[in-house]
C-alpha cells in the first residue's frame, strides 16, 4: 500500500488541496524530497491562480490524481541548493512554471523545447519519476532541478511575476516564434482575460498594433484605454468584422470556450497566422478553403522552454511588463475558483502565501 502523502519524503510541508471532484480546497499535509545535489528549494511567497487549476481541481479533463494540490505559477526565495547547483545560492528570487522535469534527452529537450517533450512532468497532479505524485504551488515550499527554475529579476514585484510563469510565456512564445514580434505588425488577440491582456501587452512591447477581438462590448475602453489596444472589434457586429476583414498580420487566440474561427480567418492577410493557446474542451469547426484562399495557417502553441521562459521573465522586467492582479489570502481560494468560473477577475489572481499559509487554517 501507498504511503501517505505526509510520509512519502523526509520534508514535511503544508498547502491546501482538493481530495475529489467538488473541487473544493482545504489545509493539507504532505512531504517533499530532500534537496538532491542539483536541487534547488525554495520558500513559496506567491502562486498564481491558473484557469487549469479549476479543470484540474474539479477533474474536467479527467485526468486527475487526488489528492490535487494545484499551482504552477510559483515564485519565493531560495532556502537551500543541492552541492552541483551552479545557477542560484540562497537568498535569490525564483519562479517555477508548468514543468519540474522532462527526459533531457529528446530532440524536443535538445532544442530547449522541454515543453513538448513526451515525457515531461508537470508541476502537479502527475506521476513523478520516484513514482509519487507531484504538488503545486498552493504550498509553503517548493523543490526542482534547477534547470527548471527561473530567476526573478530585482525590478519585477515577485506577486506580479507569478502569472508571468503560465499566462506570460504562453503568449510570449508564439508571438516569438510566429514572428509577430516585428514593429509595425498588426496583430489581433481574441478574448481579454488573464492571457489577452498579457497577449496585449507583450504585442505592445514588440512595437505591433494591436487589435482586441471580443464578445463583449463593454470592454472596449479597458482595452483601447488603459491597456494601450490600437482598436477593438466586436466580433459579433458583422459591420465591424468585415470593415477589418484582411488587416491582421497574424491573431493569438486566448479562448477556451467552443467558439466560430472561420470570422477570425477572414481577418487575416494573405500568409496570416491563427495561433490557438486556449485549449476548448470540444472540437472546433475549421473550413479548409478559407485556408487555401491566402495561405493562412491555423496553429497552437502550449507555454514555452525554459531558455524561452527566462527571456521572457527578463524581457517583461526591462519593458516594465506585469499582469493586473487581484492577490488573495490562502483561506479565499474556494471562492476565488466560484469567482474565475465566472470571468469574475481582472485578470489573474495571485495568492499570498508567505502571509496567509497557515498551518491552523
């Protein structure tokens, strides 16, 4: 039989789990490794709240493994570093994103594309190498190899630079290697919550024109106002959408839920590109002859490498980059998840862990 989760490593530690599909949240006792020799440990300040925690929580992609403690946008400061650590000491700000591990030896791993390695383990509610499931964030430490660790520079606030790990690298990536990182490219970002307005910003930053594509009027001045959009298009009004039909350089589209792409194809220029990050649940309907009509491309895009993680971390420090953020105590995350269900946030909560993680929660 299995040992308990408090007794399966040497080190105790405490967050807050969901034991089954209710989602709900609750003080959890478990244990993490000891620091092996290119470890890196570290005390958890902050974790951000990821719409896949929600999935994950309530087993909506039905991959599940209670006990569930999410989290995979996870920064603090370092308590201890295995004897081969060569890239952080004691004392440095770190971040860990969506993965702790992958088999470093893969052509994916060679490219430092660990992301798309097929064996890469995720930060929580997978099966890790020692046969034990792994724990997020939502907990008072945190240990990985340091090659999965990210440092957090000096001038980027560490409760800001949470969101970054998920939400940040998953719109950074493809707008760099889609090539709609060039000034004067007019790009499109469908949807504006926690990795639109990220999406925005970063495509802000490259020096494009930025177009925000939504259901939503009222939503309008948020993106054109204070985060700097060049224009907005309700993708509902048929007059605005053909108005813009063939101006879009390229489109990131953040959406999670089943919505129409042939309208956003129409959008695109000749050899434009629609780079899917939201991940809906069911199939979408895509027409071929939209795409043969201008050689556009449909294509995806899941977080990024580690190299491409750290650009990224360093870039938004030297553009002054940061998501909006609402940060919460430990003890309201129950309700935070009934308040992202509900697109009830600007735009990513971020959990305060170093003051509010108690153990008599």
């Amino acid at each position: 039989m299995a040992a308990q989760p408090e007794l399966e490593h040497p080190r105790k530690a405490f967050g807050w789990a969901a034991r089954d599909s209710s989602g709900i949240l609750s003080p959890f006792k478990f244990s993490r490794r000891e620091t092996g020799e290119k470890d890196v440990t570290f005390k958890v300040l902050y974790c951000g709240v990821c719409h896949s925690d929600l999935h994950m929580v309530k087993n909506e992609w039905g991959n599940s493994i209670y006990p569930v403690v999410p989290g995979h946008e996870i920064v603090g400061v370092v308590t201890e570093v295995g004897s081969k650590v060569t890239k952080f000491k004691v004392g440095d700000k770190v971040g860990v994103g969506c993965m702790v591990n992958s088999c470093r030896s893969c052509q994916n791993c060679a490219d430092n594309l660990e992301n798309y390695c097929p064996k890469s383990i995720l930060t929580y509610g997978v099966k890790n190498v020692d046969g034990t499931i792994t724990y997020g964030g939502y907990s008072d430490s945190m240990i990985a190899d340091e090659h999965f660790i990210v440092r957090i520079p000096d001038s980027l606030p560490l409760d800001a630079a949470a969101p970054l790990l998920c939400a940040g690298i998953t719109v950074f990536s493809p707008l760099r290697y889609f090539q709609l990182d060039k000034p004067g490219l007019n790009v499109g970002v469908v949807g504006l919550g926690g990795l639109g307005h990220m999406a925005v910003k970063f495509a802000k930053a490259f020096g494009a024109k930025v177009t925000v594509i939504s259901t939503s009027p009222n939503k309008k001045e948020e993106a054109t106002g204070r985060l700097g959009a060049d224009s907005f298009i309700v993708s509902r009004d048929q007059e605005q959408m053909r108005a813009a039909m063939g101006t879009l350089d390229g489109i990131i589209d953040t959406v999670s839920a089943v919505h129409p792409l042939l309208p956003l194809l129409s959008l695109l220029k000749s050899h434009g590109k629609l780079v899917m990050v939201g991940a809906p649940e069911k199939p979408l309907e895509l027409l071929v002859f939209p795409l043969l009509m201008g050689r556009k491309l449909v294509a995806g895009s899941c977080i990024g490498g580690m190299k491409e993680t750290q650009e990224m971390i360093d870039f938004a420090a030297k553009h002054d980059i940061k998501p909006d953020i609402e940060v919460i105590p430990m003890d309201y995350i129950n309700t935070a998840m009934e308040r992202l269900l509900k697109a009830d946030v600007k735009y990513r909560f971020v959990i305060d862990i170093g003051n509010t993680l108690k153990e008599s929660s």
